[in-house]
C-alpha cells in the first residue's frame, strides 16, 4: 500500500463528528502547594497549569484534523457554561468546524477533568467528570437531529461518538440513532462508523469499532455468549472492526475475519484515546478510497503514534509515516 499516497487525499475528504463533544481539562497540581484550607481545614489541591482539548468525539476531531482532513465539522451538545466556552476555542483553535453545536442552559458541558502531578507527571488524583445523568432536553434532541439531516449530505464520512457512560445525558438519544441507521440504509455507500461505550448493539447499518470488552457484553446481551461474527451480522451488513489493544484488530466481514497485528511500541506511554485515533485514522482512510483491511491497518499506525504521548495525543502525516516505514514497508 502507498501510505503517503493514500495521505495525501487525505486533503479532499470531509467528516463529521456526531455525538459526544467533550473537554478534556489536565491540571497540573504542585504538591507543594497543597496547603489546608483556611475555612475547612482540608487540604486543597493547588493547580498551577490548565490545557485544555477537546475529548471523547472531539479526541476523534483533533485526529482527523492533525492528519489533513480537508474539512473536520463536529455535533454535537454543550452547556452554556465557561466550559462550553473553552471547547468552542479548543475546537476553533484546531480549524475544526463547530457551528453544529447545539448550545443550552439546560445540561453542563461533558467536561472531563484530569489532575496531574507536576513532579512526577502522573494522573495521581481522582478525576472530576461533569456528566450529564438525566434525559436530554426534547428541544435539545430535535434541534440535533434538524442539523444532523440538514449536514450528513454534505460529507463524505459520518463518525458516530456514543461516549457517554450514563443511561441518559449522551447526545446520542435513541431516536437521532434511529435517524443515522435510516440514513446509513439509504446511503450505502456513505462511510459511517459507529462508536460507543455501552450501546454499540443498539447501532444498525454502521461500521461499528466496539473495542474487545465491549464487543463482549455487546455480544452477551444480545445472545448470552461471545461470538462477534453473529454480532456483526445483527448489526447489519457492513463489516466490524474489534479492536484489542497490544494485540491489535480483528476485522470481521461477511465473508471473512482477518487479524491485523499491532505494530510494537515498547512500554505506551498513555493508551488513552488510542481507540478514538485508530477510529480516526480508519475513517479517514476508509473515506479516500481504502479498502477495510488497509483502513484498519492504517488505523493501527496512528493509534501506535498516539499511545507514545501522554494525554490523547494526535498523529501526523509524517510520523504516520515513520511507523508504516517500520511495520508495514513490504505489504
């Protein structure tokens, strides 16, 4: 396969991201500074840097940006709050598209906030996560689906981020799925690609890139056993991507399952988002013209980048590059 060919048609496709727009917040604390509270006596804890970065489907975003998408377009839902704020110039900073947004008093922005010693450079604290646990605002939820049937024409791929991890409060409410399983059935041949934390057996007509945990309950609820090749033929027709960490990927079709291998690291340095990159990489591959095994293949070398960088670190062309030259130069 020529990768560098294969990228450089990276510049004329466009993707959209619709779901679950997060912000990821890392702060980095001195311990030294942990100093009692005057009012409670607790210790606080003393933050003396903040970066910001979109997460969770805006992670996906900052990949397909990093790696020359020609046009990168997020929706999703925010709260009009200081970190609905912060992500909209995260995103902008990025050139990602974000007027899809659908901003409203009524939930708070998916935030994610990681507490990073600044001594040892590790995730030492608990995380404060601002979720959103009751049902999404019927205004909210129609407004999404009205900008979701107006944008899909418009783009070449469709990835679908179903990160929430509550029953309720994830952009992705049963009746927009229901939408984009109409959608993926009267477009075909439209790259759509399905990713979700707890639901990814109530997707259809999707691409659909559970990882190995999730495809295993995925797989028991539907039939009180493993077997992903019956998951993927109740998912419908299109093929499965199962990805399973060092080990790799196993892409399961109709006709076919192939493993495709990991390509070795050493020690990762931070495996977070790395199932966010490969998804990345893979539906930008996918939406230029590759074929699944060479889209899964490229999806592994991009997620082989990102885990040797802390946070949810992003891919470029050439590094890219440099590990298709070390893995994949004689296929």
């Amino acid at each position: 396969m020529d990768w560098s060919a294969l990228m450089q048609s990276f510049g004329k496709a466009k993707v959209l991201v619709v779901g679950d727009i997060c912000l990821d917040r890392w702060c980095r604390y001195d311990p030294k500074q942990n100093l009692p509270s005057v009012e409670t006596g607790i210790n606080r804890i003393g933050v003396v840097e903040t970066l910001v970065t979109p997460g969770a489907g805006g992670t996906v975003a900052n990949n397909l940006a990093s790696l020359g998408a020609g046009k990168v377009s997020v929706l999703g839902a925010i709260g009009q709050d200081g970190f609905g704020f912060e992500l909209e110039r995260a995103l902008s900073r990025r050139g990602i598209d974000y007027h899809y947004l659908v901003a409203t008093p009524e939930m708070q922005t998916f935030t994610y906030s990681k507490v990073i010693n600044s001594q040892t450079e590790l995730e030492d604290k608990p995380r404060f996560d601002f979720i959103n646990s009751r049902p999404l605002p019927s205004e909210v939820e129609d407004q999404l689906i009205v900008n979701f049937s107006a944008a899909y024409k418009a783009y070449d791929a469709i990835f679908v981020a179903d990160q929430a991890e509550t029953d309720m409060g994830g952009v992705i409410t049963p009746a927009l799925r229901e939408v984009i399983a109409d959608v993926a059935e009267r477009n075909p041949d439209k790259v759509i690609l399905a990713d979700s934390r707890n639901r990814i057996h109530e997707f259809r007509n999707c691409i659909a890139k559970p990882n190995q945990a999730e495809a295993r309950v995925a797989s028991q609820r539907l039939f009180g056993e493993v077997d992903f090749r019956r998951l993927r033929q109740a998912l419908g027709d299109k093929p499965l991507f199962v990805t399973r960490g060092g080990e790799g990927v196993s892409l399961i079709t109709p006709t076919a399952e192939k493993h495709i291998p990991a390509i070795p690291v050493g020690d990762p340095v931070d495996i977070c988002g790395a199932g966010d990159s490969f998804g990345a990489g893979a539906i930008l591959a996918l939406a230029s013209g590759a074929s699944f095994e060479d889209a899964a293949r490229f999806g592994v070398m991009v997620s082989s980048v990102t885990v040797m960088k802390r946070g949810t670190g992003e891919a470029t062309p050439p590094e890219v590059l440099a590990a298709a030259d070390a893995s994949y130069s004689d296929r």
